[in-house]
C-alpha cells in the first residue's frame, strides 16, 4: 500500500474518534485503543466495550468527489469484514453481524471539512455478551490482537480509498448484505423490503 500513514496505541482515551480527529496533521492518522471511556456509536448513541474489543479510527483527508464520500462507511466495512472474517455480514449502514444476526462490530464515519474520521469497533472476546451481541473469539486473544487487526484494516481501508470510488465494491457488498430482502422502516418513510444496494 502506498498511503503513509502514522499510527498512535494508547492505553485509555476517552474516544478514538475525538483523539484520531485532534492528532490528524495532514497524513493519515490511526488511532487505536485499549480501553475507551467515552466511546459513541452512530447518532450518538453510547458504545458497550467488551472484555477484550478493538477500539480504532482512521482520520485522512479523502480525494473523492463529495458526493461519493457517504459510500466510505461501506467501504469501511468490507474493509473490516475482510479483517474480521469472510463468514460475516454487513447491516446497513454500519454494523457487522453474524450469520445469525448478533452484533460483533460497529463502523462510525464521521466529517468534520474536508477531514473524516472512521472509527471501528470490534468484540474480540466476551465470555457473556448481551442479547443480540456476539465476540470473535471464545478466548481472550490478547492485548496485541485488536492492535494488529486495527492495522490491517486501516491499510486495506486506505487502499481502497486510494483506488477510488469508481469500483467501491458494491457486488461484495451486496453478496455479504444482512439488509437485503429483508422487511425495513426508515425515518421519514414508511415499511418496506430492501431489495438492492446501488452503486451510488
């Protein structure tokens, strides 16, 4: 990959995303934690750490045309599903989920002017996970872990960004889609059944 990058592992933050965001200085910057205090999810919503979780979030500047930076989140997460395991499923927009449905990792995209900050979230090990969640691992796999996975998904995210929006992956995405075909609501409409994923 030709992107240079720097890499901050801190112990404790209280959120990636906020600590990626103020340490980005023009290359891209990833952030990766072993504990965060104040992590967040999507529309603000707070974040569960498991036992043993990967904490990460990517800041850069990316070379797109504005409309097409919405579709980083599902890159963001081919990119994680390519880190995390073939077997799993993507959730529109922003979850990664068993075959089952149970939550393991959660993607947050963020922007602030030209610089967007892509956080994941990761249950490495969780011996009793709450309803609807589920870990990676049934033994801790250690410290180090969450570190290396942190690193390989922010290059594979990197080199998709570098190759541009052109051919984001759409016909992965819809291969490993949790959404699709099933029943759905969404704000300002009504029930329906998701049928495709376009390539916008």
């Amino acid at each position: 990959m030709a992107t240079e990058y720097v890499v901050h592992h801190l112990d404790r933050v209280a959120s990636t995303q906020d600590e990626a965001r103020e340490r980005y200085a023009g290359a891209p910057c990833l952030v990766t934690a072993g504990e965060q205090a104040a992590g967040r999810g999507r529309s603000g919503a707070g974040w569960l750490n498991a036992p043993r979780a990967l904490a990460a979030s990517l800041a850069f500047e990316p070379d797109w045309p504005p409309a097409r930076i919405p579709l980083l989140t599902l890159v963001a997460g081919l990119a994680a599903r390519r880190v995390l395991g073939a077997a799993l499923q993507l959730k529109w927009p922003n979850d990664v989920v068993t075959a089952a449905g149970d939550k393991v990792a959660g993607l947050l995209a963020e922007r602030t002017g030209p610089v967007v900050v892509i956080g994941l979230g990761a249950n490495l090990f969780w011996p009793d996970p709450p309803d609807g969640v589920a870990a990676m691992s049934a033994t801790d796999p250690g410290r180090t872990a969450s570190q290396t996975l942190a690193v390989d998904w922010a290059e594979s995210l990197l080199a998709a960004v570098e190759a541009g929006p052109g051919d984001w992956g759409a016909g992965v995405y819809r291969s490993c889609s949790a959404t699709i075909g099933t029943d759905i609501t969404w704000d300002g409409g009504g029930p329906g059944k998701a049928v495709d994923i376009d390539e916008n």
